[in-house]
C-alpha cells in the first residue's frame, strides 16, 4: 500500500475465529472506502474441523461476535447455538463445597452492557461465522491450501502453499494459530511455540447418562491438587455436558496418548483406555457424585496439550502482520478468544483510519495500541495456568482457601475487563503528512 493507495487485494492465513472475525471486520470498515475490496482466507484443512469440543464466550467476545453479526447466527442455530452462563461456580473437589464464581452478570442479574457468558461447541461457532463469509460479496474463503512460507516481493507479499501454488496481494494477516507458518517461516523463524507442560483431557457427556444431582447452574471449574475440570453445559438445552480436565502432563508422555488420524484400532484403544485411567486416577476420589460418575464413565477423552508463544517476538514484516495466536498465544484463559477477536476489530478500524498511509505506520499504531494489554494478559494467564500443576498436600489446601479472596480482590478488575469494547475505544490518528502541514501553515500564514 503506497501513500493514499489502500490495500484492495488482502490474504488472510488461517479460518480460526481470529482470520474470520478479522475478514468480516475488514469487510465493514474498509468497503466504503475501497471500491473492489478482495479478501481471501486461506485454510489448511479441507473442511471445517470439528475438532477441539466447547468453548466459553465471555461477555467481551459476545459483544465483539455481536457486532460482526455472528451472534445472530449461533441464536439463530436454536439449542445448538450454546448455553448461557451466568457464572462459572468454583468448587473444590476435595470437599464438594464452593469456593466462589467468576460472574459473567453483574448484582442485579445482568449481563455487562447486555451480554452474558456462552459456552458452545467450537464447530457450531465456527459454522455460524462461515454462514457470514459466504454472505459477503468480497470474501471468499479457500480450504485445503497449507501456507509453508512467504516472501515480499516489489511491493506485493507473496504467499507459498504447500502444494507448490503462490497467492499474491497487497497484505497478508497471519491468522495461523499457535503454531503459525507465517510466523515461524517468515516473519520471526525464532520464535518458535512451546509445550506450557499442561494438557486438556476432553470429553462431551450426555446429561441424561449422569444419575448424580448435578452441582452447577451451567458452568463449573472444580479444583483439586492434581489439575482442575471444567464441566459446563454447551446447548440451551442442557443435553450435552462438555467436561475439560486441566492437567500436568510431561512432554515425553505426549506421544504415548496421542490420537491421530490412520492409527489402527488396537492403537486407537490403548490409547483411550490409558486416559479413562488417567482421569480416573486423579479425579475419582472426589466428594462431587456426578464427577465421579462422568470420571468412571466410558467417555472418550481427548487429549490437547496446550502451547503458547512467547511475549515480545516480531509482529509485523512489510506487508505482513501476525494477529490472534500466532501473534500471541498464552495459556488459555476464558478471555483468550476475546483478544482474537478484540485483534480483529481494532486491526480493522486502524487500517481504514490510516488508509492513506503507509502500512509501516498502520502496523505501528497497531501495535502501540496492543502490545502492553498483550503481554499484561501474557503474564496473568501464566500466573493463573501455575496453580493447574500437580501440588502436594498442603499446597493444595492452600490455593483452595486462597481462592476465595482471590477471586474477590479482582472482582473489579474483571468487571471493567467485561465492560471493553473494541469498537468504541480511542484509536490513534494518523499524523499530518508534510504536504498537509505546510498547506496548513500556508493557509495560516496568508490568512487575511
Ligand atoms: C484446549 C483449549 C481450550 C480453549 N478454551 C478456550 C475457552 O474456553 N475460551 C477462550 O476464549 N479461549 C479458549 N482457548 C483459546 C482459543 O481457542 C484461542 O485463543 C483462539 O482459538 C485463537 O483463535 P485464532 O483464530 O488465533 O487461532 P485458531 O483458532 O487456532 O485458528 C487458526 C486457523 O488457522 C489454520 N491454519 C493453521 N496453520 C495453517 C497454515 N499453515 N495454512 C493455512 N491455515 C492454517 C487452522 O487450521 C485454524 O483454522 C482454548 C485453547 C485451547 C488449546
């Protein structure tokens, strides 16, 4: 993009929630201003994955996935378009007792500016943002192309697919995820993602398999010293339990209970009876019945060991720009979607303001608007992550007895969090050019 030449020909790596968000967001802003705007995303797997169960939306990303029009979709979709949650509870496993909630409603029951929590599975989000794509004039999106490299070339950023075929345009955004390509073979081959050392062991339960009173409204995180488990219903109608224990896991042991596409059927069950073991082993003396039940039930448990990028790698090349995970991956909180999309949003809103900029400036303004929110959730996801290790016993007592005061003395800090709304929040704008400064001047000069 030279000065006063927006880019009209985009590439975005990846169809995650942060490449889509950020194809719908560039849509919005950039069209009245760009006549003949092309947006292509570029998606490695063939379909959409249906891998990889629920996830919690919280009132920050419901407002952002309002504002691209995708919240509309998941209502539209009926019970599968996800459950509300109010709170997350949190119990201790050892006692069955509560221990406090993260609320997603503020004391008179409300949601923070309208929105609540959700809980919905991964393929139904992403199902409800395609319906979107497909709508919009100038996005296509193109399955089954793997980006393996990039280079920028006469003022145009070429990217390299795996199957040998190139796709040139006037920007790429790196929407790859945590292990991103454009990342780690152009942009910043240094920083590479790492292991945090813990891993998800996943499963969808259905309700009406759990005898046991269930102990939660929608949502709970239960603690114990051997790791935490999520369980959360993920429909409206509370048919489906989606259970996600959190758990230490060295990085020898990955490969040993790693399910993967064309291993035989002997392989395939090992594998699943060694982490119905494992669950069993760390959550089965629980004082919460219906954990128990869903422990020593036959669910199959999935295994997503979770990794996360360093703070402070390179973003940006010329024409190039990294958002969402690949910029930024960090131990999975509630929030970590939300930046993804918040990425999205603000990206968007900069590059139509700077438009007839260069993008070296967009990319500035980008990033001095972003880093220092980034790397202080970095921190506090890497704070909150430490307390899924295994403990010993009294370590254990004391992260449970501590949690309650934890979780008051950042009530307010969570509360203004839930209130953030990329689209209304000061961007900076560009500075005048020199031909518009000494016109200015000029004008004040000969002014009568
Ligand atoms: C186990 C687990 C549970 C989580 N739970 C939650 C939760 O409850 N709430 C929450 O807010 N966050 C949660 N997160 C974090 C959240 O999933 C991520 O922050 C979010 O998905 C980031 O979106 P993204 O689009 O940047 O990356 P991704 O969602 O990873 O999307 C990347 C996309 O790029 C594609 N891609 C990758 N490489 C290439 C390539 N070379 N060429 C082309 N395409 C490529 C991928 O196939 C994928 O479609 C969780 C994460 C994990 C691992």
């Amino acid at each position: 993009m030279d000065s006063m030449h927006p880019p009209h020909d985009i590439i975005i790596v990846g169809a995650g929630i942060a490449g889509i968000a950020c194809a719908l967001a560039l849509s919005q802003e950039l069209s009245p201003f760009v006549p003949g705007l092309k947006i292509t995303i570029y998606e490695r797997h063939d379909i959409l994955s249906t891998s990889g169960g629920a996830i919690n939306l919280t009132p920050v990303a419901q407002r952002h996935l309002a504002q691209l029009g995708v919240l509309e979709e998941l209502d539209r979709m009926g019970p599968e378009g996800g459950a509300e949650v109010d709170a997350v509870g949190l119990y201790s496993m050892r006692s069955g007792r509560s221990v406090g909630s993260i609320d997603f409603v503020d004391h008179r029951g409300n949601g923070y500016g309208g929105f609540k929590g959700r809980r919905v599975m991964r393929i139904v989000l992403s199902m409800a943002m395609m319906s979107l794509v497909e709508r919009a004039s100038n996005i296509d999106l193109v399955f089954g192309k793997k980006v393996v490299g990039g280079e920028e070339l006469n003022n145009r950023a070429v990217v390299q697919f795996q199957d040998g075929s190139k796709a040139i345009g006037d920007l790429v955004i790196g929407c790859d995820g945590v292990h991103s390509a454009v990342r780690t073979q152009w942009i910043d081959p240094e920083c590479p993602s790492q292991y945090t050392g813990i891993s998800f062991l996943q499963a969808t339960i259905p309700s009406d398999t759990i005898s046991s009173r269930i102990h939660f409204k929608s949502s709970a995180l239960n603690i114990s010293r051997h790791g935490s488990m999520l369980t959360s219903y993920c429909d409206r109608d509370h048919e489906q339990i989606f259970a996600a224990a959190i758990v230490q896991f060295s990085q020898e042991d990955l490969c040993y209970y790693r399910l993967e596409p064309g291993q035989d059927w002997s392989t395939q069950n090992r594998i699943k009876c060694a982490l119905r073991r494992e669950m069993q082993d760390r959550f089965s003396k629980t004082a919460i019945p219906c954990i128990r039940e869903m422990v020593d039930s036959k669910a199959d448990w999935m295994l997503y060991p979770v990794y996360q990028v360093q703070p402070g790698g390179r973003w940006c090349g010329n024409r190039v720009i990294l958002l969402g995970d690949a910029a930024h991956a960090m131990p999975p909180r509630d929030e970590s979607a939300a930046y993804a999309l918040d990425d999205a949003i603000l990206f968007a809103r900069i590059l139509a303001r700077f438009r007839s900029e260069p993008l070296s400036e967009v990319f500035d303004a980008y990033e001095r608007l972003r880093r220092d929110t980034i790397n202080r959730a970095f921190k506090e996801s890497r704070r909150m992550w430490e307390r899924n290790r295994d403990m010993g016993l009294l370590e254990g007592r004391l992260k449970e007895w501590m949690m309650p005061f934890y979780l008051r003395s950042h009530r307010d800090e969570r509360e203004a969090a839930w209130e953030f709304d990329a689209t209304k929040i000061t961007i900076p704008t560009p500075a005048p050019s020199e031909d518009l400064v000494s016109l200015h001047s000029f004008l004040k000069e000969h002014a009568p």
